[in-house]
C-alpha cells in the first residue's frame, strides 16, 4: 500500500475513534496490513467469482496478530470512480 493510501486509512480510522486495545492481548499498538474485499454470496454452496463485495482495510495486533477488518465505505476510503466492489 502506498504511504498517502495508508495515512488516509489511519485518518480515517483515528477521526472515527477506533483507539480501542486489542481484544485479544490488550496492547494498544495496531498496524494496517492491506486493503482486500469480502465477496457477497447469497449462496453458501456455490463459488462465484465476481459479483458484489465490500471493500476492506485489514488491520492487525503489532502484539499477537489479531486481525480486524473495516468496511471502506463508512469511512469514507471508496475511491472515486475506482474498482471498489
């Protein structure tokens, strides 16, 4: 991720409160990893490719690993005219 992308991702994140610890191990010190998307699938037995999806930004525990993901739309991230799902 390019480091503009990634300030506007901690911006985003920080102007919206999310300061919280850890859940797991309770260490304050988060990194983000990528930006990713979660395939829409209204059928769980069938693969599709394509389709709707919700872009993400991955977020990870510098401590244990623990893994969150947040939807780009509330916070703003879409990008304008892009690929975004």
């Amino acid at each position: 991720m390019e480091q503009k992308r990634l300030d506007e991702c901690v911006q985003a994140l920080n102007s919206r409160g999310v300061k919280l610890p850890c859940p797991r191990c309770g260490q304050k010190s988060f990194s983000i990893v990528a930006e990713t998307i979660i395939p829409i699938n209204d059928k769980p037995n069938v693969v599709a490719v394509g389709g709707p999806s919700i872009p993400t930004i991955i977020v990870a525990c510098d401590n244990c690993g623990y893994i969150t993901q947040h939807a780009q739309g509330p916070l703003g991230l879409l990008k304008e005219g892009g690929n975004n799902g």
